[in-house]
C-alpha cells in the first residue's frame, strides 16, 4: 500500500514537471521580437548599403546597375517538444522515458526587381525642388546636398558625370554652397513652401518653393548674405527668392535650380573615385573627375584595394578587387548616408512586376 501511494505521488510530480516543460512553448514569440527587428533592420541597412556602393562602382566601370527592392520579410519559428514519461513496476520504483526538443526557423525573403516605368521614374526622373530642398530643413548640410543632387544654379555648375576635365564644374559653384551652409549654421537661411489651392478644377494646385536669406547685424555674416542675394538676383532689401527647376538664366525673382536623376547623382559619385592606373590605360574605364576650385576632394572617398579591409563603414567587391569607405571618414559617411536618404526620396509606388521570393532553410 505505501509503494502505491509513492508511485501516485511520483506521478503526480511528473505530470507537474511535463506542463512546466511543455507551457514554456508560448514564450518563443515574444522573446524573439525584439531581437529579430533589430537582427533584420541592420542586415537590410547592411544590404542596402552594399548594394548602393557596388552599383557605383559599375559605373565607374560602364556596367549596367542593378536594383532589387525586400518587399517583404516573413520569419516563422516552430518549438516541438516531446514528453515521455512513466513508472516502472520494479523496486524499487523509478521513472522512465525521455525528451526531445526541436525549434526550426524558417524566414522567407521577397525581393522585386526595380524594372520598366518604376525604373524610369525612380532612377531616370529628375529629383524635384520642392522635395530636395525641404530635406535642408531636417539639419542635413545643404552644401552635401547641392554636392549630390544639383548639376546647375543658374549659369553655374557642378561638376559633372565625366570624367577628366570635362566634367569639374565651375568654382563659383563650391563658393556659393559654402556661403549657403554657413548661413545655414547661423539660422540665417530658411526653406519655405507654399500649396497654392486650386481654382474652379480648372487650375491644378501648385506647390512654390522659397530660399530665405535674412539680414544681421553681424559685419562678416552680412557680407556674406550680400553676396549671396546679389548672385540670387536679390535686392538689399529682399529676403525670399522662388526656387524653380531648370537650367540658364533665371526671371527676376527666381533662382533657377537643375537638379540631377539617381543615375545622376551616383555617376558623379562614380567618377570621382580613384580606381589603378591600369584601369584607365587599359581603357576599362575614363579618368576621374578634376574637381577646382575651394573643394578638390571628392565627395565621397571610395577606397580600392586587392586586400578584404578592416574597420570600414560599408565595402563591396567587383572584378577581383575590394572597394570601401573608411570607417573614420566621417564626411564621406554623412554624404553616403544623404545619398541612401536621395534613393528612398527617389522610389515611386508602382505594381510589383516580376517577384522573386527565396525560402530560407537554416
């Protein structure tokens, strides 16, 4: 009667201990989010960014650029946990049986192919003022934006997407997007936007967009708001110009902004980077863009090497070679960064055309 009563009461443990072992199932989710959303944030950031650098580097080269958007990212987890238990009839009584635990992750990645009319107007679209300029209000440096997105102000350009001396642009250029960061950083210059309403749904509502330039006291800060009003074509007493897309002399009142496409942007970056010697003998690609000028250094220094580097902020291989961008480089970092915001700014919602997705099995 007592080995009853013990064999009942080991049971009963037993069948307590299995519902503590099977009820921790529940907890995989939770416990999982917050690492998986950062887990997966960085290796998008990361893929991102890989993605970017080799595409410029294929420009450099006069290779075909590639762009495939995640669309979609699925992880699914199973936990199974088996249990077997029971108490055996010998003496003295003991339990046997076993367990087993078996957890599967199984994510599934969806990538769509950047092609056809969402191609054209994310890529090939000039970038519109009135979406540029209002990125200057965030804090980003209106200098490195100019830098990467505008090709002309009025008469004046950037250097181009050619290489040699064909392509440096004019040194007036450099000069007017320092004055306009220094008047930044004094909280001199604005961005205003104005939505003009439609009239009788015959007139399409228009979006204005102004550069401010405000006066000071300040001697050497209002030398530079004189200068930079009289190149804007601004009275003493004028403190707003209309920012309008084009190239050439601008109306009065006006300033006449020629910003760049994606491919653009990317193929001005592309020639600024100092590939070997051979490269450029060999005829595999041009020689770089000579900048002039108060800025000669490029606006962002792409390193080469036949060596994989260490401590850099993104790096990318093409043609047996490695390229980076130094980790320490902090303005080459900030522009790299303003150039990823410029492609988000850039994409357009269409349909999704051909989609791949690819399960993947650990």
């Amino acid at each position: 009667m007592q080995q009853d009563v013990s064999v009942i009461s080991l049971s009963k443990k037993i069948v307590i201990l299995s519902l503590v072992f099977l009820s921790g199932c529940y907890q995989v989710g939770p416990r999982r989010l917050d690492q998986d959303e950062s887990d997966y944030s960085r290796a998008l950031t990361s893929s991102g960014k890989q993605q970017t650098l080799l595409n410029v580097v294929r420009l450099r080269y006069a290779d075909t650029p590639g762009f495939l958007d995640t669309t979609q990212l699925i992880s699914g987890y199973q936990l199974q946990r088996n249990l077997s238990v029971g108490v055996g009839t010998d003496s003295p009584v003991r339990p046997i049986g076993g367990a087993a635990i078996q957890f599967q992750e199984s994510p599934t990645f969806t990538f769509q192919p950047v092609t056809g009319d969402s191609y054209a107007q994310s890529f090939l679209r000039p970038l519109p003022p009135g979406s540029l300029l209002p990125l200057a209000m965030g804090g980003l440096p209106i200098d490195v934006l100019f830098r990467l997105s505008v090709q002309s102000v009025n008469l004046i350009s950037n250097a181009g997407a050619i290489g040699g001396s064909v392509g440096r642009g004019s040194p007036e250029f450099f000069e007017l997007i320092h004055d306009l960061r220094l008047l930044q950083l004094t909280g001199l210059l604005g961005i205003q936007l104005e939505h003009s309403p439609e009239i009788s749904g015959k007139t399409p509502p228009v979006d204005r967009v102004f550069l401010t330039v405000a006066s000071t006291n300040d001697p050497v800060l209002s030398e530079t708001v004189y200068e930079t009003r009289r190149f804007f074509g601004m009275s003493r007493t004028d403190e707003r110009v209309e920012v309008v897309y084009g190239g050439g002399k601008a109306a009065r009142g006006q300033v006449r902004l020629l910003t760049r496409t994606m491919l653009g942007v990317m193929a001005q970056i592309a020639y600024q980077i100092e590939v070997p010697a051979e490269d450029i003998r060999s005829g595999r690609t041009l020689a770089g863009t000579a900048l002039i000028g108060r800025e000669t250094k490029p606006i962002i220094i792409i390193h080469v090497g036949k060596e994989r580097p260490d401590n850099v902020f993104v790096w990318t291989t093409y043609n047996n070679k490695y390229y980076w961008i130094a980790d320490d480089d902090f303005d080459s970092k900030l522009a790299f960064t303003m150039l990823q915001i410029l492609l988000e700014l850039s994409k357009t919602s269409k349909n999704p055309g051909a989609i791949v997705t690819i399960p993947v099995n650990g």
